[in-house]
C-alpha cells in the first residue's frame, strides 16, 4: 500500500500527529457538551387557547374546530389531535419529519394568526408551545420554611431571578408558589341594593388608575414635562372611589356611592389551583444517601423550582453552577433547599460506566492479547481503544454533537471493536518480525499484506450500520445516534491501524527473550525526574491514591512476574500448537472427499446451489426494495429455493444418521440431554407446556430409532454419503433449523425497548372533570398516606425510597395531547436509590404500590417507572373513531370494562392500569336566554356570557404597581356569593337605555351535566382506551392477547366505526419494518463491497451463508437467557451482520492470496486458516469481552478505588437492562460465527470451489461436444 510506505517515511510527522490527537481528543472529551437525551427536533407543537368559564362544548365549536380547520390547510401535517375541556383547548400538531422545524413553525404561526379571526374576542391569545427534549427540567430545587409561604414565595421568586442569571439556564418554571392580587370582593345584595352592575365599578378603578401626559411648558429657561397621575399608592385607595351618584334611594340614603360600600378591597392571594409537597427519607451527603431520623421524617409543603438549561450546553456544567450558586446565595435561615430530580446523576453515571469500561475493557484485551503476543504488544494493541475513542470525540465535537446517552454507550459498544484492525496489523508485524524481519521492513509488508482487506472488512462494517442512520421518525431520531457513532468512530480505527500504527508498531514491539535497546543517562533522568514530580503530586493530592497505585503496580508486576509470564509462555510455546495441531487435523479431516458416487455429488450441488442461489435472491431483493416493489418477487423466489435446498439438507443429514449407527445412536442421546437441560433453564423463569417436551424431545429419539434401524440393517449397501463438508454442512444447517424449532415452539418473547429497572416511579391520578383542586388534593393525600404506610411496614420499599414529591394540578403529558393544567390531574414522584443500593428491584417496588393504591374509587390510576429511551405510547392504545360521541362513548366504555375484567381476574396476565378519556358527565348550570325578550331591552348573548363570567371568574379590572412589582387588580362576587349558584338570578345587566335589572328577567335556569371532555383526532371525534404491561411482562405480547379477546368485539362494532390500534404497537410495527429493510439494504451493501473486493461472487456467498448461519448462536443465546427478542436485539442482529464478516473477509483474501502465490486450493484453505487462527480468535475474543461490561453490567469505580480503596463493584444496573440485549445477541452470534469462521466457512470454501469446478467441466465438456 502506498500509504503505508508514505507513513512509515514520515515516522517522525506520525508520532508528532499522535501526540496532537491524543491531546485533541482529551480536549474534545472534556470540552463536549454531556446531556441525557439527545439533542432532536421532534415537529410537534402545541396550540393552547383559554377562554374561562366556556363548558367543553362550546370551547370545541368556538376555540377547537376554528383552530383545527385553519391547520388542517398545512402542507407536511401527519396527525392533529385536540383535547378540550372546560375553558382550556389543546390542539397537537404533528409535522412529516422531513418539514425542518424553522419552517414548521412558521406555517403554524401564520395558520394559527388566521384562525384568531374566528375566535370570540374575549378568548384569550392561541399560544404556541414547541415539543423540545430539552425543554424539560435538568433539576428540581425545592424550598420548605417554616414561615409563611406568602414569604417563602418572595424568596423563590428572588432565587429564580438568580439562577436565571446562570449562562446555561435558560427557564426557571415556579411552582406551588402564591401570587398576590388586589381582590375587589362585591357582595351581591349591596350592589344589587344602589342598583349598580360590574360595568360600573369596573369604569371606575380603570378611570382612576392612570397617568396621562399633560405636555410641556417652558417657564423661564427650564421646559417641564406635565403629568396627570392618578395611578394608586395603596390599594385601600380603591376602597375611597365614587362609583355612582345614585338617582334613587339607596340602603344608605342620597349620595355618593363609593366601593366600600358594595365591594371589599384586599391585597390578598388567588385562589390556588396546584399543591406541592415533599417528604424525605434520605439524604445526601457526600454522594451517599443517609437514612433520616425518624423525627425529621415528615411532610413539607415546597415550592419547586423547576430548571431548564439551554440547548447544546453541558449539563454537568449547568448543575454544578446551580448547585455552586445555592451554596453561596444567601437563603434566609429557617428555609430549607432540598435537591430533586438531578439528571446530571444520570450522566455522570455513564460518563463513569464509559471510563470504567473503557478501562476494564482495555485490561480484558491486554489480559487475553498477552497470551498471544507478549506484555509490551498487548498494551500497544489495547491503547487502540482510547486512542480511537479520542480521535472520535474530535470528530463528534467538530460536527457539533453532544455527548449523550445514547452517543457514551454507543462508544462502550465499540470497545471490542475498535482493537479488531489493529489486533490484524500488529500480529501480523509481529508475525513477520519472528520470520525474521527487520522492524521497519515488517511494519511495510506486514501492513501492505492485510491492509486492503481491513479496508474491505471496515466497509462491511460500515455497510452494516449505514442504512441504520435513514431510521425515520422520533424513534429514528433518538436511536440514529447509535450507527453514527460506530461509523465515526470505525472509521477512526482504521485510521489508527493504518496510519499510526505501522510507525508505532515498529518502534514498540518486541519479540519474545529480544532485548530492549537501553535507554541513555538523560533519558532516564527525565524519566526518573517526571515520576518523582508525579509520586509528590499524587501524595499532595491523596495519601491513599499513591499508596492504591503503589500496591496496583506491585499487584500487577508480581502477578505478571510470577503468572501471567509463565503461564503466557506456556501457552504460546506448547499449548498454541497443539491446539494448531489439532484443529489442522479437525480441519484436513472436514475437507475430505470421495466423489465415487454420483448421487452424492448431485445432491451436494444441489442443496448448496440452492441455498446460495436462495441468498442470492434476498440481497437482490433488499437492493431492489430500495426503488420497487418488486423484490416481494425476488424474495418469494428465494424462500422456494431454499425450501428445496432445506430438503436436500434433511435427506443428507437422515442418510448421514442412518448410517452413523452407533455414533448416531450417541449423539441422539446427548441432543435429548442437550434438550431437556434448556427446558430446564426455560421452566426456571417460565411455564413450558407438555406439547414443547415432546416436541423437542421427540427430534433426538428420531435421531435415536434412525441410528438403531441402521445398526440392524446386516447388509451394507453403497455408501450415499462420502463427502465429509456435506456432513459438516448439514450438521450446521440441521442444528440451525433445530435451534430455530426451538425458538418457535418455546419463544423467549417479543418486546419493543427493553423494560428497565427505572430510578423513578410517577404515580398519575385523575379525577372526574370539574374536581376542584382542594378535592384532588384529598386525594392525593389519601394516596401519600397509603404510600408512607407501605414505606413504613415494608424495610424493602422504605430501603428504596429517597424521598416522595407530590404535584396536585398538573397537566398531562405534552407528547400525546395531555393538555394544560388541569384540576383534577396529581403526581406523585417517588424518588429511588442508586441501582447498586437497592435491596429489591424497583419493578417489585412498583408492583407493591399498584397493589396498595388500586381501589381509590372513580379514579384513574396510572403507575409507571420512569425508562430509558425515546418516548412512545402506552402497550396497549385503542382508538375508537365514528360519527356520534354518544355511541363512542358507550364503545369505549364496554371496552373497557372488558379490558378491567382481564386485568382483574388476570385472564390477560399483565395488564394493569386500564382506562380512558371518556370523562363523566361534568355538572352544569345552565342560563337558557329569552333572546326575543332581551333583544327589546337591547341586550346581546357577549352582555350576559359576559356579566355572568366576570361574576363568577373575575376580570382584571387594572394594575397596581409596588415599586418593581405589579400585581392584578381583580373584580369578581365575594366568595360566599360564588358559592350560592342562585346567586346567578340576582346578578344585574345594564341595558342599553343604562338601566340595570335582573338576570332572571330574561333568562330561565335548570342543572344538568355536559360533557366533560373532547378528544378529536383529525377533525374527528375519538376516544382512547390504554393499558399498561406490569413489570415483567411483555408489552406486545399482552397486546396481542387483547387482540384476540377483542377480535369478536370488533367485528360487530355498527357500521361507521372503528377500532385502531396504535400507541406502543405503532411505533414498534414501523421500526420493525425499518430495521428489516435496514437489515437487507445492508446485506446488499455488505455483499456488493465484498463483491469489489474480491472480483468474484463466491467468496461473499460463503461470507453471507456464515453471516445467516450466525442467527443460530443468536437465537441460543436468546434462550439459554430468556431474552426477548426486541428492537435492540434487532439492532445487535445487525451489528453482528457486519462483525462476523471482518474476519472472512481477511480469511478469504488470504486464501485468494496463497492461491495466487502457487499454493494448491486445500493447501492454501488450511495454511491460511492456520496463519488466520490467532487473529481471529483474538478479535472474536476482544470483542466479546469489551462487550461484557455492558451486558452483564460488570461495574469497577477505577475512581473511587484509588481515591479511596473502594471499587463499588456492582453486577447490573439500569442501562444493562436497555444495552443488554444487543449485548447477547453479538456475544453468542460471534460465538457460534467463531466456530463458522475457522471451519465452516473453509468448508463451505472448498465446497464452492469443488460445485464451480464440476460446473466448469460440464460446460467445458458440453462445449467440445
């Protein structure tokens, strides 16, 4: 290659290049921003619109279907759905993803402008809210006091403007505080007494409070700025106001009439519609969490402070600026400031899980690459991992990234990866250093042999992941972080195996019993002198650090010295070539053959001809798919082929048993042992049925009966079968068609994301609509008290628990048209230790509160755990869609109770939590107008609406200003009046002639009840019935459970309506169809990039046969675990595509190169799997073990253990749950693909070769003829 010989000239130009990268890359790791979720836009919006004291009826003829028939005009709408309820309209609008967000929001707007013109005047302004992941709060401050909470407010608001002063925040949202208002409080009868209305006074405050400019004058050289003021000093000036100058007799006689005598002035508080309180069990001290006395346990009203940062800044940042803040602002003594809902936690803990892997993983390949190359070249080779993962990071912040969940793991993924090309070039430097080559020489040769097909190998790599970053919708979004991550950072590592080490590698590896070249006097000085200046450093810094990193590097040289040596001695000098020897043997033995009888070869052809052919034909399909239909074509084609191939393979391997006799009489012994020790694992976690034993139990007695029909048949006839690959070929085939029986007949379940063990668990209630807030309140007080008596008897639950934080008044979740605040809405945020510190799972803990909480009649109840990963719908969503809202409503409603019954008596195991938005009727009291009768008195319907809403809501009269600060000043009926609906009779409109008489003179009043709420979903009325899966149950599978018990249901639902469902299932039936076709375009691309590369259809046949043939340790592993298969086992599917070829690639291109150089092809087969052995099985291993981590969720503090002699080992955490998956699917795929990679795939080899030699002489023969 002449970039290698370019390199390997400019040595020096290399090391310089790798010290400039090595400190950019900790540059850019420091310096990138770390967040949570990723930083995505999601095109929804929120159109919220008030209008107070509007039943929801009338909101969605007056507010919702404007707003909706303006927006459904938009190009690039997906869905509209709309809310409405009393005086509150929340229409979503959902955006196709490839409409830029800019450009989004703008047609809104401009629609939103348009459609104000239909709205009654009175309405309050359409307001626009854009759904933003980072627009939720980063963390909670809240303050508890023991003064007043009107006080407790002024400090909030004063820390509020502070913290907002902070570079990276950009909203501090206040909740639970008081606002202060002036309250003119008319009392009824008075007013009604001097005959006055609300028009009246509300004139007079508005008349009074003003400044007008009067001009300027000059007086002698001066000019003065005239002002007429008359805005209030104090609001007890209201009180002195004339209102009126009554024509009659009033209850004090002829006079002025002032508005202390028909109202009362008070500069009070609103009414409150939200509660906040916080109990703690446990707090923090330095990053521990301690239990309280049980005197201070107990419950405290707060103001929250909830805190947004701005996007793209660092998180860990942000909230150490916060928290530095609170330490040195001057909180008034007797508050208290307690810290909630940090998600800089979350980061920090996998900015940790990424270092410590990294680590752990770096000593996992030095460990196993010291057995194979020596202590000096296995720490060259695993220093590819940080220096990869650094020069990746340079990358990321270059294109702007930030560094967030999904980007560290996707890193902690990549661990094994990132050592695979660099395990090819160093061994094989190393390899042709102990030929005899001199260091530079080595490097050239070495690098130039394999670097085309690390090349090629890297591309299939990234062939696998490319099509993953097209992954549309929000999903895509969230996970697309994930394939362009590992492309970035592949391509890294190629470059590192490519063009720094070549230059490294020569100058640092060393052959076994080679002398290092001395150092000189001033070199060791220097050295001599930095490790002085780092022993004093260290000591200054840590006592315990220095003496944990002398004991460290003790542990390790004695360990080295007086283990790892002799043992890596042992092996490389005896026991690597007799485990060569031996699988020379294995594989000389499995390239046999005899092709005495035609019958045998016919059928050898024939099944691996259709079984290529069939391969063939779906990477055909998955490149046409891209552009047509068509491929179903190609695809069905594929699936006959490989019918007939299947066929072919179970005659062979029947043959093949038949006449094994007592071998097959054996092994059918061991499979029925093999069998019954899976079902085993398979009932620990799961009920197997009687039909699953006697299926899988009855393949090895056939196995058995075929081997014993064998032993006695006396006569032998011909031998069918002689060619030793068949027999190897159909064992492959037949285990992964058993495998895949297995799978089918006792699956391990299917699921969307991987349920986690969540560090939250959120407690929603909703009452009736019209529930007031103080009625809520009971409620969620009642549920508080049930929790503390949970927490109380139960030390598990109370072990778990950090604190509980409860909401009452909140609105619902913005990502599927939960609306704005509403009364009758509570949440309760029960905050969970560490996952390390758990004495039980957090799923049991929630299952406990489900059963302690779930029989609070006419509440709906939903319990969930806060998870990992994008936001999707519930398990179970079903859409009900039709003409009347009567008859959807009575649909919903039996559905329901058809889904409860489930629930209750567990006929659907699993579900819990059903519901719908189907609202009670909400009580009204309804004014019915005689219009003929107030038209002659020159009354409209806007007069009276009018009058009754300013009666009972308010109207913001005017302003009063303290200073700075500003407050409403507010008319309404006292309190005691509000109360009394008969009050509504009494109320006086002022007509147009200005004389003032009853309401009930021109209006009739009668109760009833209206709907409580509306949901639409584009323009149509809809009701929505959800369900959730309890912790361990799988969400499709309880979905499809009640699929079948509503199948019936369905089918007679009236004409005109329909069921649909969506939600969870929605999402997971797009993804799935994506990663599908994700899955066969890679496959396509896989095979076309080794197309190129080897100028020959074979070759990437054999490799794509192995890649299939994988699925087969997949599929046990997913067993053998009892892992569902789910999304990230998808995701790991597809990485394991692109892994398993690296390695034959490099195979194949070696045997290419042996033949070319003379070699016959079973020579040049055996010779290359002999020279490939070692690579492959450390690049299997490497990757496997950087896996391990992740999957299993080893954990070692490396901080923490030379900060303070503490490790915190930890086995398993939350992310291992999300991660863990994929994780098995590539460990046991590239398992079995090792065993594919060093014997079948040389088989499959010479098995091509041999059907494209017999092809080649038939038509050779044909042709002479």
């Amino acid at each position: 290659m002449r970039l290698t010989e370019i390199t390997l000239k400019n040595r020096t130009v290399i090391i310089v290049l790798t010290a400039i990268l090595i400190i950019a890359g900790a540059y850019s790791y420091s310096s990138i921003p770390k967040e949570s979720n990723p930083s995505i836009e999601i095109p929804i919006f929120i159109v919220n619109t008030i209008y107070p004291g509007i039943s929801p009826s009338d909101m969605e003829s007056l507010i919702t279907q404007p707003v909706e028939r303006q927006l459904q005009g938009i190009n690039g709408v997906k869905d509209i759905r709309s809310t409405t309820t009393e005086s509150f309209s929340s229409v979503v609008v959902e955006f196709d993803l490839d409409v830029p967000i800019s450009e989004a929001s703008q047609r809104l707007r401009e629609r939103v402008d348009l459609a104000r013109n239909d709205l009654p005047p009175d309405a309050e302004e359409p307001f626009i809210i854009e759904i933003d992941l980072d627009d939720f709060p980063i963390m909670t401050v809240n303050l508890a006091a023991e003064y007043p909470i009107s006080r407790l407010t002024t400090v909030a608001e004063r820390l509020e403007e502070a913290l907002e002063t902070l570079s990276g925040i950009r909203e501090v949202e206040v909740v639970g505080a008081v606002e202060r208002e002036v309250q003119v409080d008319v009392n009824l009868a008075q007013l009604n007494g001097y005959g006055l209305s609300f028009g009246q006074l509300i004139n007079a405050i508005q008349s009074r409070n003003l400044t007008i400019p009067g001009g300027t004058t000059d007086v002698d050289m001066m000019s003065y700025l005239i002002r007429v003021s008359g805005e209030f000093e104090d609001p007890s000036e209201i009180e002195n106001l004339v209102v009126a100058r009554p024509v009659g007799e009033g209850p004090r006689g002829p006079g002025l009439v002032y508005m202390r005598d028909v109202a009362e002035v008070v500069f009070g508080f609103r009414e409150r519609d939200s509660f906040a309180r916080l109990r703690s069990y446990k707090v923090d001290e330095n990053g521990k969490k301690i239990d309280l006395p049980e005197q201070d346990i107990q419950d405290l009203q707060v103001i929250s402070l909830n805190i947004k940062k701005r996007p793209g800044v660092n998180i860990l940042d942000t909230t150490e600026e916060v928290l530095n803040l609170l330490d040195q602002y001057a909180i008034p003594s007797g508050t208290s400031v307690i810290v909630t809902g940090d998600t800089s936690e979350d980061i920090r803990e996998l900015v940790s899980n990424l270092e410590n892997s990294i680590i752990s993983g770096m000593l996992f390949v030095v460990l196993v690459l010291v057995f194979f190359l020596g202590v000096r070249n296995a720490i060259l080779v695993g220093t590819a991992v940080p220096l990869s993962i650094l020069v990746g990071f340079v990358v990321l912040l270059s294109l702007g990234y930030t560094a967030n969940f999904i980007i560290l793991f996707s890193l902690i993924i990549a661990l094994g990866l990132l050592v695979d090309n660099s395990i090819v070039v160093v061994e094989n430097i190393y390899r042709y250093r102990e030929m005899g080559y001199d260091r530079f020489d080595a490097a050239k040769r070495a690098t130039d042999e394999v670097g085309f097909a690390l090349i090629a190998a890297t591309s299939t790599l990234l062939a696998a992941f490319i099509p993953m970053t097209f992954w549309p919708g929000i999903i895509g979004q969230f996970m697309g972080y994930l394939p362009l991550t590992l492309i970035i950072v592949l391509i890294c590592s190629l470059f590192v195996a490519l063009v720094l080490y070549p230059v490294l590698t020569a100058y640092l590896v060393k052959l076994d019993g080679e002398k290092s070249k001395p150092f000189s006097s001033v070199l060791k000085g220097i050295l001599a002198g930095l490790l002085i200046f780092a022993v004093i450093a260290v000591a200054m810094a840590n006592l315990t650090t220095l003496a944990v990193s002398i004991l460290t590097v003790l542990f390790f040289f004695v360990t080295y010295r007086y283990m790892i040596k002799p043992v890596s001695i042992r092996f490389t000098e005896k026991t690597l070539p007799r485990i060569l020897k031996y699988y020379k043997v294995m594989l000389r033995s499995f390239l046999q053959r005899d092709y005495r009888p035609r019958f045998a070869m016919l059928r050898n052809t024939f099944a691996l001809g259709s079984l290529a052919l069939a391969l063939l034909l779906v990477i055909l399909g998955g490149l046409v798919g891209l552009f047509s239909s068509a491929s179903v074509i190609l695809t069905s084609l594929a699936a006959l082929f490989f019918i007939l191939g299947s066929v072919m393979v179970l005659i062979h391997f029947m043959e093949a048993v038949f006449r094994g006799k007592k071998i097959s009489v054996f092994s059918g012994i061991l499979l029925a042992l093999f069998n019954s020790a899976i079902l085993f694992i398979v009932t620990l976690t799961s009920e197997v049925s009687a039909d699953v034993w006697i299926t899988l139990l009855a393949v090895p007695l056939l196995v058995i009966v075929t081997g014993l029909l064998g032993m006695l048949r006396k006569s032998e006839s011909p031998l069918i079968i002689t060619d030793n690959r068949s027999l190897l070929l159909n064992a492959v085939m037949a285990t992964l068609f058993f495998i895949i029986g297995i799978f089918t007949i006792a699956p391990t379940g299917v699921e969307f994301f991987p349920e986690t063990d969540p560090n939250r668990i959120i407690i929603e209630l909703e009452g009736p609509i019209g529930m007031n807030v103080n009625s809520s309140d009971e409620i969620a007080r009642d549920v508080q008290q049930r929790i503390y008596n949970l927490i109380d008897t139960d030390p598990l639950v109370k072990a778990n628990v950090v604190n509980l934080q409860t909401n009452v008044g909140v609105s619902g979740d913005p990502f599927f048209g939960g609306g704005g605040q509403s009364a009758e809405r509570s949440r309760l945020t029960l905050n969970l230790v560490d996952f390390g510190d758990r004495t039980e799972p957090s799923g049991a803990t929630l299952t406990k509160l489900r059963e302690a909480i779930r029989d609070i009649p006419d509440i709906n109840i939903n319990i969930d755990g806060e998870q990992i990963g994008p936001p999707t719908g519930s398990p179970v969503n079903i859409e009900v869609s039709g003409e009347n809202f009567d008859e959807i409503v009575r649909i919903t409603r039996e559905i329901t109770q058809l889904l409860v019954e489930a629930s209750t008596t567990q006929s659907i195991p699993g579900l819990v939590d059903v519901r719908n938005n189907v609202s009670g009727g909400i009580p009204e009291y309804r004014v019915i107008v005689d219009h003929e009768r107030a038209s002659r008195l020159g009354l409209s319907m806007a007069d009276i609406a009018q009058t009754i809403r300013i009666a009972n809501n308010g109207i913001e009269a005017s302003k009063w200003r303290d200073g700075e600060d500003e407050y409403d000043i507010v008319v309404r009926l006292r309190p005691e009046d509000r109360r009394e609906l008969e009050s509504l009779r009494d109320l006086n409109i002022t007509t147009m002639a200005g004389a003032s008489i009853p309401l009930v003179s021109v209006a009739t009043f009668e109760e009833g009840t209206g709907l409580g709420s509306i949901t639409r979903l584009n323009l149509q009325r809809t009701a929505t019935i959800e369900g959730r899966a309890a912790p361990g149950f799988s969400g499709p599978e309880i979905l499809s459970q009640v699929q079948q018990r509503l199948t019936g249901y369905q089918q007679n639902l009236p004409e005109g309506y329909t069921m649909q469902y969506t939600g969870e299932s929605e999402d997971q039936e797009e993804a799935f169809g994506f990663l599908t076709t994700a899955l066969m375009v890679g496959f396509a691309l896989i095979f076309l990039v080794m197309l190129a590369k080897f100028n020959s259809i074979v070759s990437p046949l054999i490799i794509m046969t192995a890649v299939g043939l994988s699925l087969t340790g997949v599929l046990l592993g997913l067993i053998l675990t009892r892992t569902p298969f789910g999304l990230m086992t998808f995701i790991g599917i597809i990485s394991l595509a692109g892994i398993v070829c690296v390695n034959n690639i490099v195979l194949l291109d070696y045997v290419k190169q042996l033949t070319e150089q003379g070699l016959k092809k079973k020579n040049a087969i055996i010779e290359a799997g002999l020279i490939r052995f070692r690579p492959v099985i450390l690049t299997a291993l490497t990757t496997i073990l950087g896996l391990v981590p992740l999957t299993f969720g080893i954990n070692i503090d490396f901080v923490e253990l030379f900060r303070s002699f503490d490790p915190k080992l930890q086995f398993g955490s939350e992310n291992t749950a999300f991660w863990g998956p994929m994780g098995i699917a590539i460990i046991s795929g590239l398992t079995f693909a090792t065993f594919l990679t060093l014997v079948v795939v040389p088989v499959l080899y010479s098995a091509f070769d041999s059907v494209s030699e017999r092809l080649k002489s038939v038509w050779y023969s044909d042709t002479t003829l």
